[in-house]
C-alpha cells in the first residue's frame, strides 16, 4: 500500500457526509493545495454537494500531496478520495483556486496526473485528456494568468452555472462546441476565445445562499467544525478589498431560522463564516441560539467596530478562545485613506473584551506598505501594538504587505521594495519584542502575488516555470523577471 492509500483510508474513515454515487458524467474536483486547506473551504465543499445534487453528475475529490517530491518519486499519479481513481481518467477536470500563489498547485496537480498543463498542448495531443475546469474565489479579482490553463473558467459565484455547465457537458460532447457555446454563456470565461479580457462574474440567486459544509472532518484547519455562511459579500468599502465586487457589492444575510435548520442535530461545534458576520444585524441570537444549545462556536471576521460585551461574551460562552481582528492600515490616517472605519478606540475597546471575557488572545491584521505610507505610520502601529499587549491578556500582530488588487480602487498600485518592507518589519520586531508576538507574510512572497495579481497570460507561463524549477523564491523571481 502506498503512503497516499494509507493516508486516504485514515482521512475517509475520520470523515462525516462523504457522499458516494453512480453517475455517468463523473467529474474530478481538485483543490491545489494539501487536504486540510482544501476541506477547509466553504465553496469547494459546495460545489461537491452541488454536483452530486444534479441528475446524472457526481464528483470525487483530490488534492495537493502534502510531500510533492514524495508524489513525484513514487509515480503514482494523482487520484481521487473517494475511489482510488486517476484524476486523468475522469471526462472532467474541476479545480477551485482561492489565491494567486496556489496557481503552482494548480500545475503541480496537472503534472502529477500526467495532463499537459496547457490547455493550446491539450488540444493538438493526439490523446483526448479532461476538459480542465476553473473558479473559485479568485475570479473575483483576475482570472487571466490561469487561462494558459483552462479550456473554461466559471466566474465569479458558482451555485446557479453549474447546472448549466453540466448540461452542457451532457449535450455537447464536443470539445470545441462545448466551449464555444459556453464562451456565448454569461459567466464562462474561455480563455482560448475571449483572450485576456474576461466576461463579468456571476452572482447568485439569495435563494442558494448559505453554502455549508458536507463534510466534516477533524483534519482541516478548524478541527472538525461545521461551516456555514452567515452572510456572504460586504456593504462596506475598503479600498483594497476584492469583497467589493462581490454579491453585486454589497451583503446579503441570511436569516437565523433559515441558518440554524441548515445546522445537524448532531454537531457541536459551528463556524459561522462569511466576509463581514460581525455585521449581521442578528448576529448576537445566532449566537445565543448556538450557545444556549450547547453548542461551541467560532466566527470568522470580525469587525472591531461591531464588537459589544453581548456578542463577545456570547463568543466565550461558546469556548472562543483567540479573539481576530483587523486593523489593516498602519495608522488612522491610511485606514481613513483606505475607507477602513476602523478607530483606535475601536481596537482598544476589542482589546479590553478580549481581557474582560477571559479571552486568551487578541490577534491582530495588518498591513503595510499602503501608498503613501511613511515612517510615522509605522511608529504610530508600533506604538499602538504595544498600548494594545498592555490591554489584552496576549497580542499576536500578523503583519502582511499590500498587494493591490484588480477591480478594486488601489488597482495598479505598485508594490513596495522588499528591502523595504523587510525593514519595517525588524523594525516592529524590536519595537515589540517581549510584548507581542509578530509573524505575517514574508513581503517577498507578497511580491509574487503582486505579479500574478496585476498579471497574465505570460504570467501565468511564469508561474508554470517556477513550479516545476522547485517552487522556491529564486525560481520565482527568475520565472517572472525574464
């Protein structure tokens, strides 16, 4: 038995709702990072349930090995969890990209399921491989350097074009009138006829909403909780955040009745999940509904500007524990720059909750490297971080650098010098050693995602160089600076 087949029968066998089915159009649904970050995604595990959902359709799950040299050695290809089967075998191929940088993974899983990564080789080959499959939340901001890689690319949100898109699959076999009449589809990409210019994304029908999980496991990176949306989108403003072009730009909630039935009898943990829940306007009975049941909790997002001694009390009764926030902006002046609306008196007041309920610690978002950002907002956070570990039981400050994004007001900005950036963050690091733990993203990373941000076609060509060259900074740096 190979080290893959002993760690899938251990994953399935911790596994609750794995769903299993008969269908003739089988699609495999990849995530191109390991298993714990993959199970760990609300949209991946709902378009599982979603395709099973649908008359004559299925799907199986793979993922990133953890050890890629390991994959590469034993020459196993790359198979699915629920059948042991060769993702190559399946008429489809379905991947879901959360960020820029997992565009590697992405590569990495074509290579290891022996399928020319290029969707232009794919084509000409005399073998018939997957139609490759692309969405996920990266399509909210720029597709464009994974199209080298798609035959098609479902935009924006994808409950309501996947039976589409199956149907499609069923009626049009096709290769080349399958997508040619999905590129005429609102929220298709196909990258080999619209080029470099994507269609608009897709919003769903309120009536799809929430997404939940399926399947609950303890190897994810909330250790067997059940996600469910609270909300999904954002009404707020902030310059640099692709939320803005989501769910028509602003937020849709979804009602306690509705969220709670969704919540098995069962199930004792619960994550409330979304890009703004704190701003629920029934947050605090969602909770006490949980609590007062026996439930723990956990919610993600939250806003210090929405934080009361009700909802944090109700969060510590349900066994909440690290208290999460942001800050984002450095100072006041680039939060107010950045339309942020989050005040000093805000994160002090979260601060003296996070004491006050017994919260263990407060951790901390921020970034750097804002346009205009000088010396003196830096100090300002320095100083800030410590008036803040003098207030919380402990401060973890996670710092991570601006990268603009497309569709966003800060779109085109450019990013700042790594040097740079790596001296503000020793800075901090004296300034806060002994009374704040710091870590974050290191800004050369950062810079990559900035190029793959901004980028396209020939980026995404990068990207595939640097992958398979080992993945490391210098093969990155090498890829995208020839």
């Amino acid at each position: 038995m190979t080290p893959f087949r002993e760690i899938r029968a251990s994953r399935l066998a911790d596994e609750t709702g794995t769903l299993h089915k008969q269908a003739d159009l089988a699609i495999a649904l990849c995530y191109p990072s390991p298993y714990h970050v993959g199970m760990s995604s609300l949209g991946f595990q709902s378009i599982y349930r979603g395709l099973h959902a649908l008359p004559g359709s299925s799907a199986e799950r793979a993922f990133l090995p953890e050890d890629v040299a390991e994959a590469r050695r034993l020459s196993d290809g790359l198979r699915t969890y629920e059948s042991d089967r060769l993702v190559g075998d399946f008429p489809v191929l379905a991947f879901s990209l959360a960020s820029e940088l997992e565009l590697a993974g992405l590569v990495t899983c074509l290579d290891l399921a022996g399928i020319p990564a290029l969707a232009a080789e794919r084509a000409t080959h005399v073998r018939t491989f997957p139609l490759v499959v692309l969405g996920g939340p990266l399509t909210f901001s720029n597709p464009v350097p994974v199209g080298p890689f798609a035959d098609v690319i479902v935009m924006g949100e994808a409950e309501e074009l996947l039976p589409v898109l199956v149907q499609s699959l069923r009626e049009k076999p096709d290769r080349e009138t399958l997508t040619r009449d999905l590129a005429q589809r609102p929220g298709f990409y196909v990258p080999s006829l619209h080029g470099e210019t994507p269609p608009p994304i897709a919003i769903a029908d309120d009536n799809s909403l929430p997404a939940y999980s399926q399947i609950v496991t303890p190897h994810t990176e909330f250790g067997g909780m059940f996600l469910i949306e609270a909300e999904r989108g954002c009404s707020r403003g902030c310059a640099y955040c692709v939320m803005r072009r989501s769910a028509g730009g602003g937020m849709r909630v979804v009602s306690p009745a509705r969220l709670l039935s969704l919540i098995p009898a069962e199930t004792r943990r619960v994550g409330l999940v979304g890009a703004a829940v704190t701003d629920h306007p029934a947050l605090a009975e969602i909770l006490r509904a949980l609590v007062d049941a026996g439930r723990a909790v956990g919610v993600s997002s939250l806003r210090a500007d929405r934080l009361d001694n009700e909802v944090v009390g109700l969060l510590a009764r349900g066994g909440y524990r690290t208290m999460t926030t942001a800050a984002d902006g450095a100072s006041q002046r680039l939060r107010d720059q950045v339309d942020r609306h989050t005040q000093i008196e805000d994160l002090r007041r979260a601060a003296r909750l996070c004491r006050d309920h017994g919260l263990a610690l407060l951790k901390l978002y921020v970034l750097i490297g804002l346009p205009g950002e000088t010396a003196a907002d830096i100090d300002e956070l320095a100083r800030l971080a410590l008036e803040l570990a003098a207030l919380a039981p402990k401060l973890s400050l996670t710092v991570s650098p601006f990268v603009s994004k497309r569709n966003t007001p800060l779109d085109h900005q450019p990013f700042e010098d790594i040097a740079s950036l790596d001296d503000k963050l020793a800075f901090l690091r004296r300034q806060l050693r002994g009374r704040a733990h710091l870590s974050g993203d290191a800004p050369k990373w950062g810079w990559v995602e900035y190029r793959l941000a901004q980028g396209g076609f020939a980026e995404g060509l990068a990207a595939a160089q640097a992958a398979r060259a080992g993945g490391g900074f210098a093969a990155w740096r090498r890829a995208l600076s020839g």
